[in-house]
C-alpha cells in the first residue's frame, strides 16, 4: 500500500517511521527546503516518551534533553516573586520526563527515516483529489501522483485539511494570544537549568539556557497587544516585537537588542483544532493539523507521535480495510486529546495574566507547588496520562 504523508515534522517522520516498519510504501512531503529545526523548548513524557521508547530514542532524548530544576518568576529588577522546583515532578515521573528542544527532537526522529523512506523537500501540495480507487496528491510542481493513503501531517494551518475539509476557520479555535520563540547565541546573563519568566498585563517573556552558549527566548501575549494583520517577514516580527516587548521591563531592552542579531523567529497565533471527525475518505490527519492542543497543554509533541503510532498500528493491523484503521484510531484517542484541549484553555490566563492582580495571584499560587503535600498531589495528577497504548507488535 503507498501512503503520502504531507509534513515532515514530528508527527509525519514518527508516521514514517512506524509505516515503513510495517511494510508500507511512504512518500513525505515537506514544503520548507530542509528539515524545520527550530521552534521552542518542550516538556517531554507521558505517551510521547513511551512512543520514543518503543522507537528505542530515549537516550538520545535525555542526551540532547536538559533537566531543568527551577522555574523561577522574576519581577522587573530580577528578583524571585514565585516558582517552584522540578526536581519531585521527575522523582514521581520516575525519570521519565525531561525538556528538549522541539528541533532537536524533530531531528532525532527524522533521521530514523532518512534515506529509509522517500522525502520530498521544498514540494508543497496544492490539491488532492481522491476516488474509489486512490487519491491524488499535486505537488505545486510535477504531475499529480497517485497513492492508495494520504496523511496530513502538516501543522495547525494544514494545507490537507483546506483541501479535503474546508477552510481553516471552521477548525481553528482561537485562544486570543500570539506566541513568539527565538534563539540566539552569546546572551548574559545565564541562568543554567533554571526556566526564567517575567509577566507584566497581558505579556511573558522567559529565558532559558542551552548548551554552546545559545539561549531560547518564548514569548506570550494577548493578541490586543497587536491589533491587526499578523506580521508575514521576519522584519516585520521584528518590529511587532519591539512594539509588544518594548515597554515589558526585566531584560526587554536586552532581548529586543538579541533579537536584531537572529533570522529564524517562530511566531504565530495560540489557537486550536478542533474537529468533528479526523478522517474522510482515503485521507487521514494527525498531531496539530487534525486536533491542535496548543503549548498551553505541554504535551501537544507526544500527543502528535501518539497519534502517529496509533494510526500506523491500526493501518498495520487493518490491512486494507483503511476506514476501520481510521475510525478505530479516532475511537481511542479523541476523548483523551479533547481533555487535553479542555485543560490547555482553561491554563490560558496563566500564561499572560490580563492584570497586575492576575500576575500577582498566578505568582503566588506557584509557591503553594514548593509544598511537598500539595505540589506532589498537583503533579502526579498532571504527568499521569490517563492512555494506555495499545501495543501492534511492529
């Protein structure tokens, strides 16, 4: 069976890897010219990391992972004003949890593929066009080609949903941020294992240390912080930057000075998918193109490999009988992403607190986490994934 698997970020190569596994003829298409590396620092555990354990990467994951031991809230001269320590959240994870650079770990995973499978860099599909018999993948250059699958891999803005389920609108909830994440090498001061973040009204900004000298930068802010069209080039991210950050305090004047001396600047809406059904047809999506949890759930990377290995399992399991591959896949995993999404929505003001006494309450409700009684009972409910995955003997 050949299946076309559009995107070639984390859920489309943990795809690749599983369906090549089972025999499958794969194609991936990938708009961007190279691998996408960048983006921002994740927390990585739960079904995720039982996907990269059974994709034998979790060494490689806590080789290029950090293991942060403080997230400290700082005010605009630099002093702790709340924050707890990470150290018991790995303890009852059982070791089972580190954070990584979303690049990094979209390397890791793309080179269990590469050379295995065919990917087809710098082919962004226009229209697919399915039939009783095959669907029809077209390339914005080339002939259209014929495949018996097509997945749709391809982010929150997914060119195969527009395609095969109607416009974007209709399937992104927006959360009313705009997030902002960037790197850049040589910044003072450093901080090292520690995760930084200063709120003012209705913004975040937080630093984080990484090896050879570079420093990650994310940022989070109310989407009436800037009004209109969103900025397209990377000059003009710049500048809507400035204009966010520009008045924010802490180290603002020195990360907007940072910013001038990068290109590769992550930036977009905060939203979600959100979905009546993942499938339709010969055509299935996954990870952010079919139910975008946002980073406000922390765990929208496993969630998308979960989703991946599931479907090829099925896939495998199935045969050819693709529909009840997709429709079991669904069955499995939607109640558990739609709980995700439902706690990522209702964390979002902790983020950006809209207020100088929202930031302050969300500051002092952090302390209550350094209370061994309380933090552990809070954690363990959150690292604990309420999914077992099935196991497909691939």
């Amino acid at each position: 069976m050949k299946i076309a698997i559009v995107g070639a970020g984390i859920a489309g190569t943990t795809a690749a890897f599983w369906l090549h596994r089972s025999g499958f003829d794969v194609t991936v298409f990938e708009t961007a010219a190279e691998l996408r590396d960048g983006g921002y620092i994740v927390d990585f555990w739960g079904v995720g990391y039982e996907v990269a354990e059974k994709m034998a990467l979790t060494a490689q994951v806590h080789a290029a992972g950090y293991d942060v031991e403080q997230l400290r809230l700082v005010d605009q001269d630099g002093g702790r004003v709340g924050g707890f320590n990470t150290r018991a959240l790995r303890r009852m994870a059982n070791g089972r949890f580190t954070s990584v650079a979303r690049g990094d770990l979209a390397r890791m995973i793309f080179n269990t593929v590469d050379g295995q499978v065919s990917t087809r860099f710098g082919s962004r599909v226009v229209d697919i066009e399915q039939s009783d018999v095959d669907v029809k993948v077209r390339p914005h250059s080339g002939r259209p080609q014929s495949f018996d699958l097509v997945i749709g891999a391809d982010g929150t803005h997914s060119a195969v949903r527009r395609a095969v389920f109607g416009p974007d609108e209709r399937f992104e909830a927006d959360l009313g941020y705009q997030v902002a994440a960037f790197e850049v090498t040589g910044y003072r001061p450093r901080d090292e294992l520690v995760y930084l973040a200063h709120s003012s009204p209705g913004r975040m900004i937080s630093r984080f240390a990484m090896r050879g000298d570079r420093t990650m930068f994310l940022t989070v802010f109310t989407a009436d912080r800037l009004p209109g069209p969103a900025p397209r080039t990377t000059d003009d991210i710049k500048h809507a930057l400035r204009q966010v950050l520009g008045t924010a305090g802490w180290e603002s004047p020195q990360i907007l000075a940072a910013l001038e001396h990068t290109e590769d600047i992550y930036f977009d809406r905060m939203s979600q998918v959100i979905m009546d059904r993942w499938s339709s047809g010969r055509v299935a999506l996954i990870g952010d193109a079919a139910s975008a949890v946002s980073l406000l759930a922390g765990e929208g990377t496993g969630l998308a490999m979960a989703q991946a290995y599931v479907l090829a399992g099925e896939l495998n399991r199935a045969d050819t009988d693709y529909g009840r591959a997709f429709a079991r896949q669904e069955r499995l995993l939607r109640g558990f992403i739609e709980g995700k999404q439902a706690s990522a929505r209702r964390f979002a003001a902790v983020f950006a607190p809209t207020t100088s006494v929202g930031v302050w309450a969300r500051n002092q409700a952090t302390k209550l986490l350094a209370m061994p009684w309380l933090g552990q009972r809070i954690w363990r409910r959150e690292i604990s994934d309420a999914l077992v995955l099935p196991q497909y003997g691939m």
